[in-house]
C-alpha cells in the first residue's frame, strides 16, 4: 500500500503544470493533457536518420466536395470575428505597400488546407490564429496560438475552419481534442520553438488535401491565412525568403495578426516553416519557426508516425492475389484484400521499411481517398517501357484511355481501322494485359491501348517482280500517309521489285518497290499490281537479301488518310473489314473504373512522366 501512495505522489509531480515540471531539453513535448514526452536525439551511429528527407512527406491533393447548399455551416459567431485589438501581433507587418491578395476559391489546394482558428484562453479571451492541414487530422501552427503563459496557459477550446471564405465554411467546422507544443516555448517562451500541432476530432484530408513538410528552404514561399482585420477572409503572399539560420527563417512576405500559425511553402505545396512574428519596420524581414531536421522529426512523432513516410509517388498495378491491405501497420485491422483486383492501379504516395523487414506502400485511389498499406511483394511499378514500333488499328470498339484508372476515355478504335500510330511505349498491368501509349506522327498523344486492338507493323521479306497495273494510286512516303513520293500515272507495265510487304490492320496489303538500281520507289498498295512471272536473275536476288536494306516507316507532319482523290481510296478504308465486333474482349481489365488520375508523357523527352507528388496521409 505504502508503494502504491508513493507511485500516486511521483506520478502527481510528474503529470503537473507545465510550469511545475521541468524539461531538460527544448524540444520535449508538453501537451494540454499534462502528458509530457522527452525528446530523444538520434543516435549518430543511427545513419536512417541522418537523412533529411526521410523523414518530408510530400502534399496530399484533396478530393474536392460539390458545394451544395446544404453542405454550408453558418457563419462564425459576430461576437467573434472581428477581432482586430489585441490579436497574437498587434504590429503591421506590412513590408512597403500591402501586396495581399484575397483568395475568393478556398477550396482548392493549397488555399484549402488554411485553416482558420478560433481560441478561447482561461482568461476568457478568444483569439485569431492560423494554420494548416498536414495530416489525416492534424495542423500545424505556431506554440503561441495553443499556449499563452499571460492568458491562462493552454487555450480552453479552438474551433477551426478548413478553407473559410469569410462567410461560410464548406468544408466543414471542427474542434481540437489535443495540442502539442515544445518545452522550449511552453516553460521558456523562446520564438525559436515556437511550433505546435492541433488534433482534430475527426478526419479532414480527405476533403482539404494536405501540405508536406521539407527542411529544403526555397528563394520564394507563400504565407496564407487570415488576418484579423479582414473579418475572416483568407489572403495571401507570395514574396522572396531573405535568409535562415538553425531555427527561424527571415521572409518579405507581407502579414498581420491573426496570420500567426500560418504556413510557410514553397511551389511544390511544402512548407518548411511557421510563420510567427511580424517586423515592427517596414523594411521587414518577418520571420517564422524553421522545420528543421530535429522539429521535422519531432511533427512526425506527434502525428504517430513511429514507421518514417518516404516520398514516392507512383503508380503501381496489383499483380498477386491473396495479399491483405491493412489499416495500420500493426497489422491489427484489415481494411481489404487484393483478392479480385488483379491488374488494379494505385498511386503510392509513400512506403514504409518496416522492422519486420519488409517494404508497404501506402496506397490511394486516384479520387485520393486512401486504399490501404500493402506489402510490396504484392505489387509491380506501372512504368513505360521504351517501345518506339508502328502499330496499326486491327480491331474496332476499344477504348484509348487517357490513364490506367481507365476513368476517363480519350477515344476510340471505330472507324480507325488500318490507320497506324507511333507505339512509343508499352506498359503490362499486374494481370498481364499489354497496353501501348500511342502518338500520331505529330507527336500528339493519342492515348493507352491495348494491344490486343492492333498489330506491330513490321516488314516482311518478299522479293517479287510486280507489274504496274493501274494509274492513279499514289506511291507514298510513310503509312500515316501524309507524304506523296510519286504516283503509278504513267507508270502502267512498269516492273519494280517488291522487296518487303506490309498488312494494315484492314487487311489492304503494301508493297515496298525498288528500281534497278535499287533506288526506293515508294509504298504502294498491292491492288495497283500484277505478279510478274519471269524470276530474277540469282545475282539480283540475292542483292536483295532482308540484310541488305532496313525498312523504317518514317513519321512526317500532317497526319491523315490516303488522300481521296487517289483511286485506291476505296481500297483502303472498304477493304477486308473482316472483324467481327462481337469477338472484342473488353479492354477493361480492372473492376473499378470511376477512378482517375493521370499519368503523362513528355512527347519532348521521350520519357513517361509520373503523377504529381503527394505523401502519406497520417
């Protein structure tokens, strides 16, 4: 008995004030409950943690809600806002003339991640604040707008508002159920750690998208949020950093009171530190709380990221069946199964190596709403493969895609038959359906296929003398048929040789003619021609090895088909449509196909580019 009262009279002392109990290190956390966590230093034999960047995440995009009338809450209290007296910073900070802008859509990313804060301290006063969304249910804000030593201590409730547009909040109302702040501010109210986080009661990311963290400080940054004197409506600033050091960060950025808490990011939508302190000359600098590697760490652990997020951000298909997606990495909730959703692509925004040793991303469906952590063994990287071949249309009633969410179409294979488009790259989803990515030979892309709806055009090796039999058709340049190299008028009883021929994929055949001299005639359809039954002499013949000429199909400018004054236009586009349409499979090979996101390619480069970035949503 006599140990218990002793345990019960340490644990008193321990869970006392904030100003009873003393940290030994600046960066231990105190929270309003009283729970107090001493923050560890990494090992320097720790090498994991010496890299920054393994601890940024990197921006969530918000699935944006239709705003309906029903969805809209009302305004804020009257006897709230204005709050101008008084506020965190009651100095303008306005460096020259005010060159804030308002924002009138809140509800886009970035701007939707601001958020407006309402704070009631014990001593009965309520104050302005700012922050920003940086987790499932997390913002982060300035310790001064959670804590305040001269109005009571911890703030006695907040109220915040994702995205408010100074009349209503369409993105909902909620309410902080814990803070966070540091030892250094809350017991020595020093600025340089004047850094704190809000957990709400309930998710929000979903709907607001979220802002990463970087210890990168960029030339140019952003500071959105609401000042007090504009009745709460947002604004904002885009201006240059002027400097750093170890903690603060140094900014011309033009602010107010009311804008403490707000974040300050870069163009890439990641913020590398909060703003706090307005100059009193209007010369500037204003400055805010740097996220530098320790505070970076330390936002992760209030957040309860024990396993550390790494960027990735990309796409990937479901190739193994039978793999459980999880709730957490404890592995205590299911969330799904990859079971039936073979071929099926997600954007990893970020994976885990966990301890167990192996690798889990954590996966997002391409509305951003979150699909689970999956062990990678499960899983391929949906990247192009270089392919660079000519490929014809050879079955009618597919879909060119404009992703692998396959939620949008871009076009269609009807009335495409036989035409040919540059195959500059292959993709093969987890279930082993192929897909090309074609472009016209403009270098317009024209969308993602599947191979099954055409063929390679290739050449094959014929080595036949053919005979001129009919005027009017052209000799063409390419298959895309924008270039003339000749026409059979006057050439009737000519013999060339055909060397190669080629099949679209409606059946009309193509013969590649050489002269003589071996000079290239031109591509011809086989219907302006007659077989010549007299053989070549063995000399020619073998001049006319598949080794000794390589055929290219070349891509020119203008993209259309045989031009319709040529003769043999019915020839082409009527010709040997022998397709059934009833014997097209569905080129769709995953289940879901509301879903959507891009991934694009840069016709300049010649390399597949992959969706923007984002991190874990915590």
């Amino acid at each position: 008995m006599r140990k218990i009262n002793w345990l019960v009279i340490l644990l008193f002392f321990w869970i006392g004030s904030a100003d009873s109990v003393k940290a030994t290190n600046d960066l231990d956390t105190f929270s309003n409950d009283q729970v107090i966590v001493p923050f560890v230093e990494d090992s320097k034999d720790t090498t994991i943690n010496s890299d920054d960047s393994l601890y940024e995440f990197k921006a969530i995009e918000a699935n944006y809600p239709i705003q309906e009338e029903s969805m809209l809450l009302p305004e804020i209290p009257d006897d709230v806002l204005p709050i101008i007296e008084d506020n965190f910073n009651t100095s303008k900070s306005i460096i020259g003339s005010d060159n804030r802008k308002q924002i009138k859509n809140t509800i886009v990313q970035p701007y939707s991640t601001s958020t407006l804060l309402v704070i009631k301290f014990p001593k009965g006063v309520t104050k302005v604040g700012s922050g920003n969304i940086i987790g499932t249910k997390y913002v982060l804000t300035a310790g001064h707008c959670l804590y305040n030593r001269e109005l009571g201590g911890w703030a006695n409730s907040i109220k915040i508002y994702p995205g408010y547009n100074g009349k209503t909040a369409s993105l909902g109302m909620y309410h902080a159920v814990n803070m966070k702040s540091t030892s250094g501010w809350v017991q020595g109210n020093k600025t340089d750690h004047d850094i704190g986080l809000i957990t709400l009661n309930a998710n929000v990311s979903s709907k607001t998208g979220t802002l990463g963290l970087t210890t990168k400080i960029a030339n140019k940054a952003t500071i959105t949020g609401y000042p007090a004197e504009k009745n709460g409506a947002m604004w904002s600033h885009r201006n240059n950093v002027s400097s750093s050091n170890l903690n603060n960060v140094y900014y011309d950025i033009d602010t107010t009171g009311g804008q403490s808490g707000s974040a300050l990011y870069d163009d890439n939508k990641n913020a590398f530190a909060v703003h706090a302190y307005g100059s009193r000359l209007s010369t500037g600098p204003n400055h805010g709380t740097k996220i530098n590697s320790e505070k970076l760490k330390l936002i992760n652990e209030w957040m309860g990221n024990k396993e550390v997020a790494i960027s990735f951000n990309k796409n990937i298909t479901l190739s193994k069946e039978n793999y459980t997606l999880w709730n957490d990495l404890k592995f205590s909730n299911k969330k799904d199964s990859t079971t039936g959703k073979l071929g099926k692509v997600y954007n990893a925004k970020v994976y885990y190596d966990h301890k167990n040793g192996a690798k889990y991303y954590s996966l997002y469906n391409n509305n951003g709403t979150w699909a689970g952590y999956v062990n990678a063994n499960a899983v391929k990287i949906l990247s192009g493969i270089t392919l660079n071949k000519d490929v014809t249309i050879s079955k009618e009633n597919y879909t060119l895609w404009n992703n692998f969410f396959f939620s949008a179409k871009k076009g269609s294979t009807s009335e495409k038959l036989g035409k040919v488009y540059n195959a500059k790259y292959s993709y093969t989803l987890g279930n082993g359906v192929l897909y090309y990515s074609l472009y016209d030979n403009k270098g317009t892309w024209i969308g993602y296929l599947n191979a099954n709806a055409a063929n390679i055009l290739s050449a094959k090796t014929l080595n036949k003398k053919v005979t001129i039999s009919k005027e009017n058709y052209t000799l063409w340049t390419n298959f895309f048929f924008t270039t003339k190299k000749s026409s059979t008028t006057g050439k009737k009883g000519k013999v060339y040789n055909a060397k190669y021929s080629y099949t679209l994929g409606n059946g009309v055949l193509y013969y590649s003619l050489y002269d003589t001299k071996e000079k290239w005639i031109g591509y011809l359809n086989a219907n302006a021609t007659s077989n010549t039954t007299r053989s070549l002499p063995t000399s020619i013949q073998n001049s006319f090895e598949e080794s000794s000429t390589v055929e290219s199909v070349e891509s020119y400018e203008e993209t259309r088909e045989i031009d319709a004054s040529d003769s043999e236009d019915s020839e082409v586009t009527n010709s040997a449509k022998n397709f059934d349409s009833s014997e097209v499979y569905n080129d769709l090979p995953i289940s879901d196909s509301s879903e959507y996101a891009e991934i694009s390619e840069s016709s300049e480069t010649n390399t597949e580019v992959d969706s923007s970035v984002s991190s874990e949503n915590n």
